[in-house]
C-alpha cells in the first residue's frame, strides 16, 4: 500500500536533512590552515610588562591641634543649627499684616520730596506716580517687606527683608534720598 505524504511533511523532511548536512559540513575539524596562519603571524609577537613604579613608604604625619575644639562635634553642630534656626525664625516678614500702598511700587520707583514735622512726630513726603504720601517710622514702602526706621532732612532710612539662596529671610538695609533739584536753563 503506497501511502501519500502530505506537502507540509515533505518541507519538514527537506529541512531536516538539509540541517543534517550543515551540520556534518561543520563538524569537519579541517582548520588547519587558520592554526597554521595564526602561528606565523603570532611567531613574533612576545608581551612586555611595564615594571611595577616604585611605591613610596608612607610616613604618618601628627596631628598638632588635639588641644583645638573639634568643629565636627555634635554639639558644635546641633548649636549652629539652633542658632541658625533662631535667627531665622526671628527675621520673616508678617505677611498677615495689611498691605499698605506704597508696597505696590518697587523702592526705585518711589521719590523723597520732602520732610514734614508736626509738634515730635516727622513724616516723609513719598511720591509714587503722581500722588504724595505720607509716611512715618514704622510705615511700610517697596516691594521688600521695607520698612521705615528713620527720617532725616534729606534720607528715609529702611530695612528691608529678603530671602536668601537658602530660602532664609534676612536683613538688609536701603535708603531713599532726597533728589537735587536740577538748575533751571
């Protein structure tokens, strides 16, 4: 009885014996001509190693501040954050307080044009845009939480709070003169 083979099984026996066949092809250990080509091209070539440098004996050196306060310490360090964190606590700007107007315009903006004096108290006469305010020690001006900490004939002295890199509030201080008048021509 002669059986037919289907198409399928026919492309499956022809794979195989053709891998058959690779495979024998490879097996064969006829690499002689490649040994003999890497002896003559490696006949030559013969590794040097560097020396090794000379290593240096190593002399320890003595300590001379042991007497000294160790600036690692703990203590040194958690008293320099304490006080680091006191100082910044104490200097932040009290941003619940209303604002006042002359906060609105940025410090070179605003102009001194004049001191007012009645009975002990001095006032400033600040000119922002077109309008005069004025202002006492205490008041507020600019846009750095400024805030007036004295009054002279021709100075408004402040002091400012801003931040630093850190995020840190500190303290800086800033005046606003009086301009000269310019020569009329």
């Amino acid at each position: 009885m002669i059986r037919l083979v289907s198409r399928s099984h026919c492309c499956l026996l022809t794979a195989l014996m053709s891998s058959l066949l690779f495979m024998q092809g490879c097996s064969v250990d006829d690499h002689n001509d490649l040994k003999q080509e890497l002896e003559t091209m490696s006949k030559d070539l013969r590794g040097r190693v560097d020396p090794l440098p000379v290593v240096m004996p190593y002399e320890p050196a003595a300590y001379e501040m042991a007497e000294q306060p160790d600036p690692f310490a703990p203590a040194r360090i958690e008293l320099a954050v304490r006080g680091a964190n006191a100082t910044a606590s104490r200097l932040k700007p009290d941003l619940i307080r209303p604002k006042q107007a002359l906060e609105a315009y940025p410090l070179e903006t605003l102009r001194l044009v004049g001191v007012w004096r009645k009975g002990k108290d001095v006032y400033a006469l600040i000119k922002a845009d077109a309008l005069v305010h004025p202002v006492k020690v205490g008041s507020y001006l600019g846009n750095n939480f400024g805030m007036v900490i004295g009054i002279r004939d021709n100075e408004v002295l402040l002091r400012e709070l801003v931040q630093d890199t850190a995020g840190d509030w500190t303290e800086r201080r800033a005046e606003l003169k009086m301009q000269q008048r310019e020569a009329a021509k």
